[in-house]
C-alpha cells in the first residue's frame, strides 16, 4: 500500500499546498493508502446550511436535488457544497483498514464519521432515497476516512439515524458547555432545531435554576418542540435574520441586561447581528451556523461598538460525540424528539 | 432634523431589516439625522485585505484603483469591498453634529473613525491621492457616523498617518493582550506587518521571558522588521498559504509542542490551517486577517480533530484605540517602523 499523509494531503489535486478540507477538489480513486479507512456508506447527512440551500435552488424537488449532489461529487472528489462551503457527515460500514492503523475497528463495524464532509473522499453510485426533513440521503458508495480523521461506533441503544442527525451537530452542545456559568444570561437562536436543541439542554444545565435561558425559534412546530422540552425561561419568535427585531426582544425579556452567552444554532445566512447585538459587553457569541460570514460578524460587532468574544463554532471538541449521544440518554423528551424528527 | 436610529438602521436601503454593515446599500446622502456626526474626510485607510484584493485586481494601476473605489461608494453607498466583505476606517474633521448628540468633540476637532467604512456613508467628490505601500487614499469628501459609532480624536504626539494606520489595526494587539498567558507560546502569522507587529509587542509582554514567541513573515523587509524589534525568539519565513510547511516549522521549533496561542494576521485567503494547524489542543487560534472564511476555519479543524478554539477578530475591544497608541509611544523601535511603513 502507498504511503499517506496523516491529513490527508496526498488526496489533494488542487489548489496545490492546502489541505483537504480547503481544496477544490480531491481525488477520490478507492484504492486505500496504509493509514486510510475505506467505508461502505450507507446514508449521508448534508450539514443543515447546504442542504437547505440545495433545496432551495432546486425548489424542493428530490430529482434536481440528487442532481446536484451528484455532480457537487463528482467535480470535487467530495461533498462539498460550493456555495455555503459545509459539508455534513456519513454513517457506513468498515470495509477495509490500510495497513499502518492500529484501531479498536474492524470490517463490518458500523461507524459514523465525525469530519466533514468537505474534506472526506466519497464515491457514489446511486442515490436511493432523499428525505427533505431530515438531509439525510440514502446512497450506494464508498467514502475514505484519513488518519487524523475522527469517528465514533454507533451506538446500539437508539436508532442509526438518531445518532447520525445527533453526532452531526455534536461540536454545539459539547462546546457551550464550556462557555455558559452558573446563572448566565443564554440566548439560543435557531432553538428547535437539532443543534439548538442539545444547546438549550446544555445551556439549562450550566446556566442552572438562578440562569436565564431564552430560545429563539421560528415556526409554530419549532417553538412547539423548544416548548415542550421545558428548558427555556423564555421562547420567543422574531425572524432571526432581523437584528434589531431579536435585540429588542432581548433587551425586553432581560431588562436590558442581555446575554452572557448568544448562540447561534441556526441554518440561515444574515443571522450575525441578531447574535452580537443581544450579547453584552464583555459576553460572548457562539456561532455554529455554517452560513455565518466572517466578516459581517467581525465588521458588525466593531460596527457597533460591542465588546463580545466572537466564536466560531469548532466542529470537533474532544469527548463531543459520547457528551452528545449521553445528552440524549439523560434527557428522554429530547430522545424523543429527535426521534420523530428522524423519521 | 430628523430623529435616527442608534445604530444607523435609518439609512439601510436594502436588504431590508440588516443593520449598515451587512446592507448592500446605504442611504449616503449628506443631511445629517439628529443622533449623527457629519465628518470632511481627508484620508481612507483601507484595511488590508480589501487593498490586496483592489490592487491585485487593478495590476497595481493607480487609476484602475481609483476607479473601482469610486465605483464601489456610488453602488453601495459605502467603500464596502463586495470581494473581500471588509472596509477600513476614516480620518477628518468634524464638520457637525446631530442635535440629539452631547460629545466630547466639535467642529474643526480631527477624529478617526474606529467603525468600519463597509458601514460608514460615504460620498467622496475626488481621490487625490492613492498611497500603494500604506492603502492610504487621500480623498475630498464626506462621511457620517452613526451614534453608535466609535471614534477617537487623534493624538498631537505622532503623525496624523501613523495613529491612522495603527487605529486601523487597534483591535489586534488588545484581545491579545487578554489571550495570551505568562509562559505561552505565541504564534504570530504575518509578524512583518501592521497588526502582526503589534501583536508581536503584546505577545512578548504577556508571555514574558518564559514564553516562546514565533514570528512568521514572508519578504526580506518584512523578516527585517519583525527581526528589529527584537520581540520573536524565532522568525520563520514559510508561506502562510502552505499549512504543512508551517506546521513543520512550528513543530520543530517547539519541539513538538505546539502554539498555545497562534494568531493569524496576515492579508490574504487560505490561511485558516496555518493557524489552527500549529495550535496546541486546547490551544487558540486567533483569527483578525479579514480574508478568513468562516467555514475553512469551522470544518477545517474539525477535519482534523483539532480541539483549539477559533476567535473572531472583533474590531473593537474597550479602551483598543488608547491601548495601540500606547504601544507606539512605550516601543520606540516599533513607532519608527510605523513612521516608516507610513511615508
Ligand atoms: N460548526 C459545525 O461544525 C457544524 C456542524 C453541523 C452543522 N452545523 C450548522 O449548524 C446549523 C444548525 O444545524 P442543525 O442541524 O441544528 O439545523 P436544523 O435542525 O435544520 O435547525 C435550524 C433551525 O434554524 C431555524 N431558523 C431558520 N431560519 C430562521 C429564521 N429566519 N429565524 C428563526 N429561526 C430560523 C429553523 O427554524 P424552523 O424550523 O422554524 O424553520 C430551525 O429550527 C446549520 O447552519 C448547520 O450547517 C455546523
Ligand atoms: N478584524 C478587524 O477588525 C480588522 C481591522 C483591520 C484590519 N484587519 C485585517 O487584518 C489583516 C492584517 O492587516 P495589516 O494592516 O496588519 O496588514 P499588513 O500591514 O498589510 O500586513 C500583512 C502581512 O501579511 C503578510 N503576508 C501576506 N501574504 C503572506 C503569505 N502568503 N505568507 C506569509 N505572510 C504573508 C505580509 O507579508 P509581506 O509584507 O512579506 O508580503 C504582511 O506583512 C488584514 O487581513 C486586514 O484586513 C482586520
């Protein structure tokens, strides 16, 4: 077997000297090197922002929406979306291991990777089945995991699909509960979708009982979900691409206090501001929306005058996969939302 | 006159219900609102990325130059760079003020914005000038800002043009300040330039004699000065485009232990994995290069299971505008670079 790189470099075509992650296109031959996974993929599931973009441009149309996932394959050796630049994740089975790794794996386990999509070298032959709800494709192919590349066995006490939708978005949850203290201010956008779900959990149990914790969700069924969990102080329903909207919002609900903590747990572009602005001086912003823009977050904040910490939403953290899959085996209105949201 | 909003929502003309900065368009008529600042411009400092990116463009041509910041004021009604997303700040002299307004400044006072110009109306009669090595344009014409806007009067202990070019980077070296321990090894990316020179200074004070700081700078002149302010341990010249080569270098002049804190203040795109790759677990990968994309950054890390937190470059802190100014008046080393890089 040749010789791989730990990152993955050896894949890349091009541009020359970057990383997989950051290359237009990566070459995406099944022939494993010694340090690389080959993987029987069975269902992948686009990252929240491009899936919504892809079936935005296909006007929701599951033939147009195969179309473009196929050809997005086929030019870049992988399953990165062009536009909003994200990818998502795979569940699949092991089906071979180059011979350099040492792993707790074998062919036949099943795994869900835990890198994006964007970076990970894929091969489709057929799509099966596209579910609108969930962006999660059923497919025929094969995809190559790198050395440095994380992923986690599925778990055998909840559904593959539940796991999958869960360890999509397992950076969020993992992540806040190292930035939210004892009686914080929270604000979580976006707060009954599947990340912003497992946020609020987390949020609620840092934040405690003397903690305020405020969900912005949007459609009736999203603050109905938000609602039922319980974990919320407060749910409230602005147009989260609205700044001043949420801010005043905000400002009410806390007195004009504000939040300690605004997270952004949305899936849609234009959301910076509604995260800045309802934060105080000194707080910090979260953003795990793949559509945020670097720049209007940055630009923004300085435009108005705020002191917040600006923070990017890292899709890994150590131990974030367990600590997610955990959240839903402590919380059972939680495992059961998640469960009719994978249906 | 007319009663505006805080934050400038008054003058968005489209998208509807974004603030200034994330608007395309901005009301850029010069009658002033009662809570705002009607300012005569004498000089733009474009920040850096948007110069690259304008003088790349126009193959270094002054007039192209001028010609596509003209362009840009009169489409969108604010010199908002429609590539890079990124604008740069402002010095001139009140001209009025709103009202409403109760401030420390008058007519005839001489301020620099410290709010971006990709939210600032602007109306600009003539380009004068174009300076090539400082993005400095000598310009007659107008600006407002907007009540929440930030500004500082501009100090008689150094040239106009040098506190110009440091304001424009304040943001820098004042985070650093708080992200950086006794005994930390810091990695500076683009150390030969404006900000990077500053963050070097900050670096060194915070880390102490203890710490481990690592300048990366790219041409002869810019190693040069990195290397005269005597603030870096080390001074690497890899390309800041080429992760692998750096992660390489930092490797082996940390002995295989990694940045703590590595801070990214070079100009130009790609260089998210130049950054988080040399970064510690645990460690902080600060980004305040306005050509950064939100999801190299995000899916990047993730990609290869790097549990570094990813920071904005918020370009405004409190007190950020005082706190530079006093680097360059208690380094005389870097005022003489500053005066230098200014003519
Ligand atoms: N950083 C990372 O590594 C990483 C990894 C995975 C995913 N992500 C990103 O995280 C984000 C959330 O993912 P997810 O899977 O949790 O998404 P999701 O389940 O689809 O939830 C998104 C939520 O945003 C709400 N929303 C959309 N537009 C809104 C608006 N204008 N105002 C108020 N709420 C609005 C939706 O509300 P409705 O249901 O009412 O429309 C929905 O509840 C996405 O951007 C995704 O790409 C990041
Ligand atoms: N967050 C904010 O609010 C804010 C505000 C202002 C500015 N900024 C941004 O901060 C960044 C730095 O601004 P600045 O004014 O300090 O810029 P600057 O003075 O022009 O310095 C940029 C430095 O980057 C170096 N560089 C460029 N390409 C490189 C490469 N491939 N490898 C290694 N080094 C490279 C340059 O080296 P050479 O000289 O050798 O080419 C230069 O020294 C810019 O992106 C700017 O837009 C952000």
């Amino acid at each position: 077997m040749k010789k791989g790189c730990v990152f993955g470099t050896h894949r890349v075509v091009e541009p020359h000297g970057v990383l997989p992650q950051a290359a237009w296109r990566i070459d995406n031959s099944m022939e494993i090197y010694d340090n690389e996974i080959l993987i029987d993929v069975s269902t992948l599931n686009l990252d929240s922002a491009s899936f919504h973009q892809i079936k935005e441009e296909a006007k929701g149309d599951p033939e147009a929406i195969k179309e473009t996932i196929l050809k997005t394959i086929q030019t870049r050796g992988k399953q990165h979306n062009p536009v909003t630049g994200s990818g998502g994740m795979l569940i699949g089975q092991i089906a071979a291991l180059g011979d350099k790794l040492d792993r707790d794996i074998k062919p036949g386990d099943k795994i869900a990777t835990l890198v994006s999509l964007s970076l990970t070298p894929l091969k489709i032959d057929k799509i099966t089945a596209v579910n609108l709800q969930t962006a999660q494709v059923d497919v025929e192919g094969q995809a190559i995991l790198f050395e440095s590349g994380v992923y986690a066995k599925l778990p055998n006490d909840m559904p593959e699909k539940v796991a999958l939708a869960a360890l999509d978005v397992a950076g969020a949850p993992a992540q806040v509960s190292h930035l939210v203290n004892t009686g914080d201010t929270v604000l979580v956008l976006g707060a009954g979708g599947k990340s912003g779900l497992l946020c609020l959990h987390e949020a609620r149990k840092q934040a405690g009982p003397d903690g305020l914790v405020i969900a912005v969700a949007r459609s009736e069924a999203a603050c109905q979900r938000a609602h039922s969990t319980r974990l919320a102080d407060v749910i409230l329903s602005p147009d989260a691409t609205n700044a001043m909207e949420v801010y005043n919002l905000v400002h009410e609900a806390t007195n004009g206090k504000l939040a300690d903590v605004a997270i952004n747990c949305t899936n849609v572009p234009r959301t910076e501001m509604s995260t800045i602005l309802p934060a105080k001086n000194g707080g910090k912003a979260y953003f795990f929306n793949m559509a945020t823009s670097f720049t209007a977050a940055a630009l923004g904040a300085e435009g108005v005058g705020k002191d917040v910490e600006l923070i990017i939403g890292n899709g890994y953290t150590q131990g974030h996969a367990e600590h997610t899959l955990n959240i839903l085996r402590e919380n059972e209105t939680l495992s059961a939302i998640f469960d009719s949201l994978s249906e």
